[in-house]
C-alpha cells in the first residue's frame, strides 16, 4: 500500500486541527510510528549487525529477518488496499458511486494480466518467457514510483499533523525528494548492486556487459551527490518552517539511510530487503489505521463479522499477516529470483516446489502480476486525500 502523491491536497480541510490531539506531529503517537513508519531508523543498524561478518547474506541472520519479514508482510501490504476498498464500510460509498474506478478497471486489469499470460508459448507474438520480461519490466516503472508515492504521502501526512497542508514550497521540495531520492536514484542503486530485478529484466540487451562497471563509479558519485543534496534541502526547509516537525525530520533520514547506504555497501539483498520491508510495515500499519475507524455496518451477517475484525488494528494485523502466509507458495511463483530457494519452500516445502513445476504456472504468474498491478491502483484510490469523499472514508488515519 501507498499513499499517492495527491496525498497532501485537501489534507488541510481533511480534519480540523485539535490542540488536545495527544499524537501531536505524529501519526498515531510516537511508539506506534517508530515501530511502523519511521522503521528505517531500526531495520537499517538492525540488518547491519545482523549481516555482520557473512560472506554469504542468503545464509545469515539478516536472512532470517528478511525471510519473517516477507511471510508476514509481503502480501499483507499487497491486499490492504483491496481490504479497505471491498471489506470495509468506509469505502463503500465510493465503491457504490464510483464503479468505473472500483469495479471496471480492476476487472480489466486482471483480464489484461490473463490474456497475456495463459495462451500457449507461440499463440502470440512473444513466447511466454518474453511476456513475463514485458509485465515485469512495466511493474519495474510501476513499483518505482509506487514506493516513491508513499514516502511522498506520509511526509504529507507528517506535514498536515504539524499544520503546514498549504505550504507550497514544502510539498515541491518533498516531491523533488521522494521522487528523486526516492525514486531516481533507487534505479541507479539497482544498476549499482546489480539487483536480480535489473539484471534479469530492466537491462536492455543493446547495453554491454561491461559498460555499467565502467561507469558505476561515476553514478555512485552522482547519486551521493543528489541524496546528499536534496536530503539537506528537504532538512533546510524543515529547520526554516514556523512549526518544524521532528517526525518528517527523522522520516527524511530514514530515506536517505536506505538509499545512501546502499549505494557504497554494493550488497543488493541488504538494500532490497531494507528498502522493500519498510514499504510493508508503514502500508500494512495504515492500513489498519483506516480500517479501525469504520462506521458500523447494518444488517449483514458477514459485514459484522469484518466489522469486529476491522476496528481492532491488531485484528486486522493477524489477518492479514495469516493471508500472506498462506499465500505465498502461490505468489511467489512471479517473483523474481536469479538462484536460491524461494521462500515459500521453508513453510510449505513440496507443495511450494511442485506449484512452480505445475501445469498452474502460467495462471499463477498472471495472477501475481494482476494482484501487483491492482495493488497499485486501489492503493491511489483509497488514499487518493485530493478527494473529499476518500478524506471521509480514511478519517481514522486522518
């Protein structure tokens, strides 16, 4: 899940400020957002101790951590949006008034996935194999943006709690940030550690093998040079603001952590793992928030029944860490790993080895990647703060 980059308008006729609000520039008070949103703080020196001294990190504490990580929150964070749009009362006025957005595409998301995936090797002009390098290298652009898009709203929504929602100057240079540093430059990272994602897929054949080694010392210079830059621009305005807030301050580090470690450690697990884990805790974390605050539902059976799950966040959390575990033999198949063993094998061993050798695969890649692509278009919907309708449905994060 993410928040948009139409996260910060409106957000300041979204609720009216309280001056009793005990979170104060907090999105839920202090404990709640050091654990969940501001989680770079911890999982960078945590994935550092853990990584400590391993000459192989797939074989290493770190890889443990990743590993729970994944099970937990990979697909949790992935169904929030689809949870909050379908199996709360709070989005059911905008799913009710808004079918195109809510219903339409996403059938004709899903249909596109299927009818590029199920069809036999040369039924079309690509084989199977050239398809899943197309969709995946679409879902590159996609989930590009997509993290950046949520570091972008959540510093919106830092902004908003300290009371600055119209300060204009302060959303472009957060803008320039996420999207530069956190967006821009993780491509460069990606070229840099020779991620799996970059070398099986977003490197395009006409690019030699030696020409990203050659000049990997100058995009490191560069890149620094940009986090370091924009990092300190971001902190400038911050230090400058009449109401400074200390969790933007701490979110911006966090960011620029991540993505400026990554770029001298050369480790790509580390900042994969890091980078991709704390984009689950602070979705699947939101997710609860704006679920907890649902109206009560009338007359259904079913929906009391979500209703008791959804206003208890810790509910909701086991929920949906229990769908991602359950899930990920099945999803997992569309992933994208050069050797090693997927993780679904070490819960659910055979089973999870005999799925990727079905006759299911082609079905199950195209829903992975229908269920990835879905994920990034609820998740602008339902965290779309430009709207006053989505203002009045996620009131419990606002």
């Amino acid at each position: 899940m993410s928040t948009t980059a139409d996260a910060s308008r409106g957000l300041s006729t979204a609720v009216p400020a309280r001056t009793n609000d005990v979170r104060g520039h907090w999105i839920h008070g202090r404990l709640w957002d050091a654990v969940w949103i501001q989680s770079a703080l911890w999982l960078v020196p945590l994935a550092f101790l853990l990584a400590n001294g391993s000459g192989d990190l797939g074989d290493s504490p770190f890889d443990v951590l990743v590993f729970a990580l994944t099970a937990l929150f990979w697909l949790a964070h992935r169904f929030g949006s689809t949870w909050l749009a379908y199996a709360t009362t709070a989005y059911r006025p905008l799913v009710r008034d808004e079918p195109v957005r809510f219903v339409v595409i996403p059938i004709a998301i899903t249909v596109v996935c299927f009818a590029i995936m199920l069809p036999a090797e040369h039924a079309l002009p690509l084989t199977r194999a050239e398809r899943v390098i197309a969709l995946a290298t679409i879902d590159f652009v996609f989930v590009t943006w997509h993290f950046a898009a949520q570091h972008f709203g959540i510093l919106s929504l830092y902004r908003m709690r300290a009371g600055r929602a119209r300060h204009r100057w302060t959303r472009r240079v957060d803008r320039l940030f996420t999207l530069g540093v956190g967006g821009a430059v993780v491509v460069v990272v990606e070229a840099i550690t020779r991620t799996d994602l970059f070398q099986e897929i977003w490197v395009p054949p006409w690019i030699a093998k030696d020409w990203l080694p050659a000049v990997s010392e100058t995009l490191r210079l560069g890149a620094t040079s940009a986090v370091v830059g924009v990092t300190i621009a971001v902190l400038a305005f911050e230090v400058l603001a009449s109401r400074v807030s200390l969790p933007r301050v701490l979110y911006v580090v966090g960011v620029a952590l991540m993505v400026g470690g990554a770029l001298w450690l050369g480790q790509p697990y580390l900042f994969v793992g890091v980078w991709a884990a704390q984009h689950w805790l602070a979705a699947t974390a939101l997710t609860t928030r704006v679920a907890s605050a649902e109206p009560d539902p009338s007359g259904s059976l079913g929906r009391g029944v979500l209703h008791a799950v959804n206003r208890r966040p810790w509910a909701l959390l086991a929920v949906l860490a229990t769908l991602s575990v359950l899930l990920l033999p099945l999803m997992e198949i569309e992933s994208v790993r050069a050797e090693g063993v997927y993780y679904g094998e070490r819960l659910f061993g055979q089973f999870a080895v005999a799925l990727r050798a079905s006759r299911w695969v082609p079905a199950l890649v195209a829903l992975g990647f229908a269920t990835g692509f879905l994920h990034y278009w609820l998740d602008r919907a339902v965290f779309r703060f430009s709207r006053p309708a989505v203002r009045v449905a996620a009131r419990g994060l606002l």
